[in-house]
C-alpha cells in the first residue's frame, strides 16, 4: 500500500503541472520520472536545479515535499492523512486484515483512489479480474491517469488475455516512453504471443534505459525460444547469482537439456521443482532427462 501512495503522489504532481519555461519543465519531468521509480536522490538534484532557476516553483517544492515524506519513515503519508477511506484502509493494512482493506475501500466505488488502490490491492493478490474490474472503474473516472493503464495490462497479461494486455499497455507507454518496466512487461507479452523480434527490440529497450537485472530472465526466455541456449544460459547463470527462484532454474535446466547436459539439467529442474510445485511441466520433462541418463 505505501508504495502505491509514493506512486500517487508523485504522478499527481506530474498530471497537474503548470510550468513557466521549457527548461524547468524539462527538468521536472525528469525529476518526477526519477521519483516514480524510488530514484529520490537523482530526482532532488533535478528539482535542486529548477529550485536555482525559479526558486519559488510551486510545483518543483511540492515534490520535494513528497520526498522528504517518503524518504522519512517516521512520516505520515499525504494522501492516508487527507483521505478518511484511505487511512482506514492503510490501517487495516498494517494489521494484516485483508477483508477489511476490501470492504473499506470498496464502499467508496465513485473515489478514484479508493478504486485504484483496491485495484491495486487485487493485483498484489493475483486476483486479476477483480483488479481489472476496479482498474477499469478508476479509468473511468480519471481517464488520464497513466498508472490505471499499467496496472490494467498486467492484470490481463495475468489472465493470459496477451491482446488486451498489449493494447492497455501501449496506452501506458504513450503517456510514459522511457518507461523501463514498461518496455520489459511488453517484452514479455511479445514473447507469450510468439513475436519474438519485437520482444527482443522491447527487452533491450527496457535494458537500455536502466539495467535491471531482473530483466535477464525475460531476455534469457527470448534467446531459448529462439534457439539461442548457450547466450540464454550464460544470461541465466548472471542472474542465478542473484535471483534463486523456480522459474530461474528451470530455464537453466532447459537450456542444459537442449545442449545435453542431462546432469546439470536434473539437478537445476529439481531445484525449480523444489521451489515451486505450480508447473506441473517440470516433473515430466525430469522424467524424461532421467530416463535418457538410465539408458545411456
């Protein structure tokens, strides 16, 4: 709940804006792109300078009001304060009572925040149709708020609706084109609707534009659908050293299957089941590795 607050805020801030010169208004955008993705000391330098050029920037002073709340644990979010719904509902957060978060947030159906925040709240919890359901309630009520967008084609991406997902998305890059968790969220969609050549341009865009490590796996995914197991295993082994999950390991024991290293496939599959029981794929193509190690 905290993070979607720091995300409101700082996107309202940049939905409202009234700029004086093209410089600062550059400037702000920059800060504010940086705010929106938790990079708080590169955004207070942008804002430092439009503070220089016109120290009274109602806007520039605003957000770094927002920042000094968020950076501060000790603070009090702007929006939980000034929102009765939504200080109830980040109450229940803190006590852990989901019910309560729903009930209390749902009663105000006509509030953007409370709409998108539930949205948000379903989306967290992989209930994807009902975060598609308050997404587009939230939509409706504050159309151009880019975030709605964002949320929207991941809980259809969740759904395995790849088409509604791209559409919904594209509108969240035409607000946002230097998006990195865009670019990588579309990637990975390309990838699901078979359009390899254009997952691969999104994934080196997102990479471009802030290298996340976390987005080796979905290059690493395009490079073994590809065929490419040896450049998807060297990104793989890179991202093992830091990440350890199911699905990390069970594109390693892929890869090593399709290049016939039949031990290491084994025992980088059964890692990838250990850490997860939900792909029921995994246990049969173990099988099947095992068998070929048997009858050599």
């Amino acid at each position: 709940m905290k993070k979607a607050v720091i995300l409101i805020l700082c996107l309202l801030l940049n939905s409202t804006l009234v700029y004086s010169n093209e410089i600062t208004e550059d400037y702000f955008d920059i800060a504010a792109n940086y705010a929106t993705y938790g990079q708080y000391k590169e955004a207070g330098e942008y804002l430092n300078k439009i503070l220089e050029i016109e120290p009274s920037n109602y806007d520039a002073v605003e957000l770094k009001n927002v920042i000094l709340r968020v950076t501060n644990p000790g603070a009090k979010s702007y929006l939980s304060t000034n929102n009765k719904t939504v200080n109830e509902a980040v109450s229940y957060r803190k006590q852990g009572e989901k019910t309560n978060i729903i009930s209390t947030l749902s009663s105000s159906s006509n509030d953007f925040w409370s709409c998108y925040l539930l949205a948000d709240f379903y989306l967290d919890n992989k209930d994807y149709n009902n975060a598609i359901q308050y997404y587009k309630k939230a939509i409706n009520i504050k159309p151009n708020y880019a975030q709605s967008y964002l949320g929207l084609a991941q809980s259809y991406a969740g759904t395995k609706d790849y088409q509604n997902a791209l559409s919904y998305l594209n509108k969240f890059i035409s607000y946002h084109q230097n998006s990195d968790i865009a670019y990588a969220i579309r990637a990975d969609i390309y990838l699901n609707l078979g359009n390899l050549t254009q997952a691969e341009n999104d994934i080196k865009k997102a990479i471009d534009i802030e290298e996340n490590i976390s987005y080796l796996l979905t290059e690493a995914k395009i490079l073994y659908t590809k065929g490419d197991f040896e450049d998807a295993k060297a990104k793989l082994n890179i991202l093992s050293k830091n990440v350890q999950t199911s699905e990390v390991y069970k594109y390693l024991g892929l890869c090593d299957y399709a290049l016939y290293n039949y031990t290491n496939a084994l025992l980088n599959l059964d890692k990838a089941i250990i850490l997860s029981e939900e792909d029921m794929t995994l246990n049969t193509t173990y099988n099947e590795i095992k068998a070929k190690l048997e009858n050599k």
